[in-house]
C-alpha cells in the first residue's frame, strides 16, 4: 500500500520535473531497515517519447555550443559535486546499504568521470594530415552523434550513471537515464546539480522505470546509441535489440572474478585485499572477487586467515560507524542468496563459514553474512553463476598455469587478480589469462574513467567500451575532409 507521506519521485524531461502518467508505483526501500523512502514511477514508452523529443531539440542547440563551453558546464559540476560529497554518499548508503566510506570513495569515482569529460576541448579534437598528395590534405572532425540513452544497475548508483552521462554531454549529446528503479534517489540529486551548474533544458532527462522505458529507449528511433550496465542476461538483450534497431550500443554485464594466491605472496596483505574485494559492498560490485584460487601448499593457511578475518567483519547499517557489511539490496535477492549457500552445500562444497547464522540475518534489512565455501568445483553451480553477494569460493591448484585454466573455464572475464612477488609470474598472468581488467596485489582493479572499463566473453556485449578514449568514441562520429588547393 502506498504510503503518502512519502515522496513519489517525478520524470525529467525537457527541463522540467514532471510526475509520470502512468499511475504505477514501486516503492524504494532503505535495504537496512527495509524502511520505504519514496515511490518510483514505473514510466511508459509514451514518457520515453516526450524526454526523447525533448532531448532532440535541445541536442539542436547543445551540439553546436563552443566545447570550450560546454566543459565549463562539467568544471562547476564538478564544484558542485564535491560540495555536496557527504550528502551524496549518505544517498547512496540509505538507497544501496554499502557502508558510507564505500560510498564516500564511489561519489570520488563518479567525481572522476566528471573530471575526465571536462577535457572535452582536448578529447574531442580530430586529426590532420597536411599532405596526402600533391596540394592535397585530409583531416577529421568529431561531433556528437545526437540522443543517447543510458540505462543503469542498482550496485553504483553514482559511478554507473556517471560513467555515461557527463561524458556523452561533454562531446555534445543529449541524454535520456533510466537508473535502477531499486536506486533512482541519486540520480535525481546528480540532475538537479547539473542544472543548477548551468545545464540547459532538455539536455539530460530521466525517466524512471522498468522494462518498458528500457524497451522504448532500445526501439526509439530518435536514440542514435545506448550504453546499458547490468546483468549479463538483460546486456545481452540490450545489445541485440538495440542493435536491430539501428543503435551502437555497449552493454557491460555480469561477472566472475578470480583472484589467484601464488605460494610466495603476502598473504596477509593478499587476505585483506581479498576479504574487501569479496565482502565489500556485500559483494554486489561487478568487480568483486567471488573466488579466490589457491595455489601450492599455502591452501590451509590461507583458508585459516580468510576465516578468521571474514568472523571479525562487523554486519549493520552502513551509516554506523564501524559497519563494513551492508544488506544486499531486495529481499527476493537475500532469497536467492540463501538458495545459492543451499545449492553449495548439496553440490558437495565444503561451507566454512555460514552467513545465514550471522545475527544480523535475523532482524530487519535484507542481511546475509560472510559466507565462505572450500573445494569448490568447476562444475558447480555457485562456481559458474555470478551470485553477486557476500558469498566467496575457495579453490586449490597445484600450479600457476592450473588456476588460470580454472579462471579462463568462465563464461565471465571482467577482472581477475594475482597474488605474488615474483614478476615473471605477473607476466605469465599477463599474458595468459582471459580477463580484461587485472589486478597484482590488489582486490578490485577497477580502471579510472580516463581507462576503459575493458570486460571480456559475457561479461560485455559491444566494440567500444565505456570510459576513456573508448567512451570519446563511442559518444562521437567522425567527418573526413580531404580538399586539394
Ligand atoms: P539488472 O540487469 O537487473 O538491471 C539493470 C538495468 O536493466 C536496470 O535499470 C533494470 O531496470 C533494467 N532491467 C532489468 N531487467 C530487465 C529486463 N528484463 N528488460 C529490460 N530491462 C531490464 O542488473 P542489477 O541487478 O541492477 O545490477 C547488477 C548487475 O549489474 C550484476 O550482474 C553486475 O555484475 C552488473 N554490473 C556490471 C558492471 C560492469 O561494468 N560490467 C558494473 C556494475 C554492475
């Protein structure tokens, strides 16, 4: 039942905040308390259609302002951004559950997108070559490629959206965001402090839903591209619908990240990475470790500190002081989660640590606590599906070259990590596993924004990635001159 004194948050489209006509609310919980802290409306195509008209007019506009001009835009954005850095990461916190020092360092990647699309002015410069022939050149211009539409997941309620948006505008587009119907709060916040940086009218718009905004924006004629971050299932059909449809689209999915511990490594420094990089955000990131592979005779040391370091994590909400796990975000998801610790324990895992006896689990939020599985098998099902919760499997090998063959088995290859002191290992790493995104004696290699954000196999559908000199091209096209004088 809805609850009226609670807010039911509008659509913005050209400029202006106005409430969905579709009638049809969700409600968005706080998923430590499970309290409701306001409606979002599940929009339809025809409100997809007004933002994106909208956004048509003003890309008239917007894509022939001075670059110059539009990157001032982003520097008091930017500004504004850092000015308003607690009250964001609190937002992120009430609507996500990630502890508030994880949202504090999110609001900074999302800062960092910001940065990056400032240098709009350098980014978007094309090329020449004065002499191709005789008192003949060639150059190439860039330019905006007009609407984009940016679809988003719940795990990064500012990152994601911010991976996307502020460069697209930079290079002159005009952008329709649906966010997660689970974390639409932020995205309100970070549209209200682009307008008042001076953002004019219709240039960023966002309409909240579900699958019927996801479908209008992928079946618009007016969207020219679509960047989509999610799970692998919906990429996948973002990228193929879209795609008939006309439209360049990235979609980065889902995920299974591996950290291999070579004998000769710190292990406590590598159980600390470890432990942060699978628990941290209650292991909801796309760049968490869900297994971690050891390797040689370190196999029994390693299992005693990650237990012993998982049994000191402190649960709760994450705006107390202290708390390093959240909830996970929905009940259902908790549900799920708990079916997956199930199906681990009949699949013949050894569970180590179990999260649902954890006290936390029992009182309101949507809690599940550490869990640690031993002698995890490839032909497992907690192996193969990314659970994308505080669940971490625990696997031997006898060699270096035997923990990539496990890691390189999956049907994801976002990130992966090594463990080690010794450089020729890092190379063979390097060169041999099947990931786009690598870490060496750190958890979470998370590329900054002037990087491409570089999944590989299912955990990405399209050619350019988002962020750095990927994200420029993917928001551009290109015009060739050649003239002879
Ligand atoms: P999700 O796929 O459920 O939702 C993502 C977006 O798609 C949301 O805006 C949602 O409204 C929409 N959506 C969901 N189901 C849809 C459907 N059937 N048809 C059309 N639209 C639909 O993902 P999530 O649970 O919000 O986010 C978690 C997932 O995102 C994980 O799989 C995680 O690995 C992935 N992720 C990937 C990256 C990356 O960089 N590769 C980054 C962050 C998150």
């Amino acid at each position: 039942m809805t609850n009226t004194n609670v807010v039911t948050l509008n659509n913005l489209i050209g400029g202006q905040w106005v409430p969905s006509a579709s009638g049809v609310t969700e409600p968005v919980y706080n998923p430590a308390t499970e309290e409701v802290l306001a409606y979002v409306p599940i929009s339809t195509k025809e409100e997809v259609d007004q933002a994106v008209r909208a956004a048509k007019e003003a890309f008239k506009s917007w894509s022939r302002t001075a670059v110059p001009r539009r990157a001032r835009v982003l520097f008091k954005y930017q500004q504004l951004l850092v000015d308003h850095w607690e009250e964001l990461a609190r937002l992120i916190t009430q609507e996500n559950g990630k502890s508030y020092a994880e949202a504090y360092g999110e609001v900074q990647r999302g800062i960092e997108c910001v940065e990056f699309a400032a240098g709009a002015p350098t980014l978007m410069m094309g090329k020449q070559l004065p002499d191709i022939a005789t008192n003949l050149e060639s150059g190439m211009y860039r330019y905006p490629i007009g609407v984009v539409g940016g679809i988003t997941p719940f795990n990064f309620p500012m990152m994601v959206p911010c991976w996307m948006y502020p460069l697209a505008i930079a290079c002159g587009n005009t952008f329709v965001l649906k966010p997660s119907e689970r974390t639409p709060l932020l995205a309100q916040r970070l549209a209200e402090l682009f307008i008042e940086a001076g953002l004019p009218s219709g240039v960023l718009s966002i309409v909240h839903g579900a699958h019927d905004v996801v479908n209008g924006i992928l079946e618009h004629p007016g969207v020219a591209a679509v960047s989509f971050v999610g799970s692998q299932p919906v990429a996948e059909y973002v990228y193929r619908t879209g795609s008939a449809h006309g439209k360049r689209v990235q979609a980065l999915a889902g995920a299974k990240n591996h950290s291999i511990v070579l004998p000769d490594a710190d292990l406590d420094a590598a159980v600390t990475q470890i432990i942060s990089a699978a628990f941290g955000s209650a292991g909801e990131r796309c760049m968490a470790c869900a297994v971690v592979v050891a390797v040689g005779d370190i196999g029994d040391v390693l299992v005693e500190k990650l237990q012993a370091a998982a049994d000191a994590i402190t649960i709760g909400n994450g705006m107390e002081e202290g708390v390093f796990l959240g909830p996970v975000i929905r009940g259902p998801h908790k549900e799920r989660t708990l079916g997956y610790i199930e199906t681990g324990e009949k699949e013949g895992a050894t569970l180590l640590r179990d999260g649902r006896k954890d006290a936390a689990t029992s009182g309101d939020g949507y809690f599940v606590g550490p869990t640690l599985f031993d002698n995890v098998q490839c032909e497992m099902k907690i192996w193969k599906d990314e659970i994308f919760a505080p669940v971490l499997s625990i696997m031997r090998a006898e060699s270096l070259d035997e923990a990539i063959e496990i890691a390189n088995q999956s049907e994801f290859a976002n990130g992966a990590c090594l463990f080690t002191k010794d450089g020729g290992s890092v190379r063979h790493f390097r060169e041999n596993i099947d990931a786009g995104m690598l870490g060496v004696n750190l958890g979470v290699p998370a590329p900054m924004a002037f990087f491409p954000f570089s999944g590989w196999k299912k955990s990405f559908y399209g050619d350019l990635h988002a962020n750095g000199s990927d994200g420029v091209e993917f928001y551009t096209r290109k015009k060739m001159i050649t003239t002879r004088w």
